[in-house]
C-alpha cells in the first residue's frame, strides 16, 4: 500500500481533514445563512478537483458564498461577470509590448488575466459568445491558457464556479450540453425558508458585520485531492454506478420503459466518473474510508441533472430531469444480490 492510501486507513489523518471541513462549514455560516446542501456540493467538487455549475434567481448570495469560501481556504478568488462583449484576451489575459528600463529595448510581456486565481467565480456564463466560453472550458479541462504560441499554467487549485439565471433568457448563449459535461455538479440554489430568510433580513439591515478566517491552506486543499484519490470503492459501488448512468441512455439494452419514453439523450462515461471521485470525496468529508451506494444516491441528481436531456413530450407534461433520476434510484437495487439477479441488469451487465 502505498503512502497515500496508507493516509487514507489513517484515523488521525481522517479526523483531521473531517475537522477541516467542520472549521470551512462554520466559518461560512457566520456569513451565509442554510443553502447547507449547496455548501457540501462545492466542497466535493472542490475536494474532488472538479468545477461546478450554480443555477438560481438573483438574490440568493451565491457570489457571497463563492468569495467567502476562497476566504476560508486563503485562495485569491476574481469575480468576472460575462456580457455579451465580453472577448478570450479579457479573461485568459493578452501579451504587451513594454520597454525595458534596463536595455532601453522592447519586449513582449504577458499579463495575466483573471483566470489567473484559485477560485473564479464566472457569473451568468450564458450571457457571453461561445467563444469565449470555449476559452474559459479550455482552461478549465487543460488548467492552462495558450496565448499566442505560449501556454501559460494557471494556479493550484483552481476552481471554477460558473452561474446562471434560470429565468432571464433574452440576449443568452445558452450551453451546449457537451460544454455542461465538462463541470462536475449542476447546483440548483433555491429559495430560503421562512427561518432563514428571517435570519437573512436581521443580519443584513444592521452595521454588524461578520469576519470570517482562513482554516485550511491551499497545501492542505491539494493533500486532500490526492487522498480522495486513493479511497477505495467496491467493485458492486462500481456496478451499481454503471447501472444508474447505463439507464439513461436511450437505445441501449436494459433501459426502462419510462426512460425511453421521457428522455432524449442520456449520460455519458465522465458521469460515471464524476460520481465515484464525488463518492470518495463525501466519504472522506463525512469521515469514512470507503465510499458507499448512499454517497452515489446522495450525488446522483448534481452529476446527472445536467447530462440527460428530456424529451419534448416529457417536457410538455412537466417532467424534469430530477423525477428520472428519482425514478432510476427508486427502481434500481441497492443491494449488490439482487442488483446481480436482476434480468434486466443482466443485460446492462453484458451490453
């Protein structure tokens, strides 16, 4: 075994990076009130050196939340708010000519350009053109930018957290979904409840303000990516993931009725893949040394809401992308005997 997987078995490094995440979870909620699923959803992609895309209304602290995160990991965080004049230089950063004092000569100098932080919050990404949005996912893939002929390696970690409005479509270039598949969670941010938007309302209208510290360092952060790595998961976790996402996909042996009915495109393999790295991560966040079929059921609907497509008739009878996957979890076996006896899996087994 080696000595990260050894790490992994350790108690002592386990309940170190379990307190860490306590310590992130508190300082955060001095400054943001619930929306706790959400936090835990940035912290496995973040853990899990992934990218995730925030959909809710405006209002909801979703910027807030961002720049106090990269607060308490003493990231440096930008904030670029996308508009449809927006160009690749203007994010990626563009070469300068500038006179050297020493020589007296010219030279080309790059300047960097925000991209060039841990933690980018890209707000409203539909809003600009495709091409720079092409920009911002080749950074984020590639984790460098290529000016020029010179490729430039951005800062580790880095992390990007993409927003948009649900309910403002003028004037916007929505994703593709082959672009969506490159961000690991889609985060749907909803509206508080009663108790905490009163909460909300009584912080908020007074002089007090909330400080909040760093608690874990950017070394810490990159020693916890690499151990996620390393914790295990049982060939039947394997399987059970392969089943859930294998469903979606239309045509294929094994699908149920109501998936061919109500879904035009399903999932592809970086699914599967986001679903077990974000498992490892949950265990590790929950303490735990092994990721487990509830950690894949927990992430089902952030990894998937995004990567399947529902049907025009699915659509029109208000069927969204969360009532199939509630539906796939609700009909596929948990249990690692009965998921192996399954006909149906069978075939899924043997496609």
């Amino acid at each position: 075994m080696n000595e990260s997987a050894d790490a992994v078995a350790d108690g002592q490094v386990i309940e170190k990076l379990g307190s860490a995440v306590d310590r992130i979870r508190g300082q955060l909620a001095q400054v943001i009130v619930g929306q706790d699923e959400v936090v835990d959803q940035l912290l496995i992609s973040l853990f899990s050196r992934a990218h995730c895309l925030l959909e809710g209304v405006p209002g909801l602290a979703k910027t807030l939340l961002i720049s106090t995160l990269a607060r308490t990991m003493n990231l440096s965080f930008s904030r670029i708010q996308f508009t449809p004049d927006l160009m690749p230089a203007d994010i990626t950063g563009t070469d300068i000519i500038e006179e050297n004092r020493s020589t007296g000569q010219r030279e080309m100098r790059f300047l960097e350009g925000p991209l060039f932080s841990n933690v980018i919050l890209a707000d409203e990404i539909n809003r600009t053109p495709p091409k720079t949005q092409a920009a911002l996912l080749e950074a984020m893939q590639e984790r460098q930018v290529t000016v020029g002929r010179v490729r430039h390696q951005l800062s580790d970690p880095f992390f990007v957290l993409a927003t948009q409005n649900p309910i403002e479509q003028e004037g916007t270039y929505p994703l593709p979904e082959a672009q969506q598949d490159r961000f690991m969670f889609k985060v749907l941010v909803s509206y508080p409840s009663f108790a905490e938007e009163f909460e909300v309302a009584r912080r908020t209208t007074t002089a007090i303000t909330d400080t909040v510290s760093a608690v874990i360092s950017p070394e810490e952060i990159m020693t916890l990516q690499r151990l996620v790595r390393e914790v295990p998961v049982s060939d039947h976790v394997i399987r059970y993931t392969l089943s859930l996402v294998r469903q979606t996909r239309v045509g294929e042996p094994g699908i149920p009725e109501f998936v061919a009915d109500q879904l035009a495109w399903g999932a592809g393999p970086r699914a599967v893949q986001f679903l077990i790295v974000g498992a490892k991560a949950r265990a590790l966040m929950e303490r735990r040394t092994h990721a487990t079929v509830d950690d894949i059921q927990a992430l089902a609907k952030p990894v998937l809401r995004h990567r399947i497509v529902v049907n025009f008739a699915a659509e029109s009878d208000g069927v969204s992308s969360d009532d199939v996957i509630d539906r796939l979890i609700q009909s596929t076996p948990a249990r690692e005997d009965e998921l192996a006896n399954d006909a149906r899996f069978k075939a899924i087994f043997a496609s």
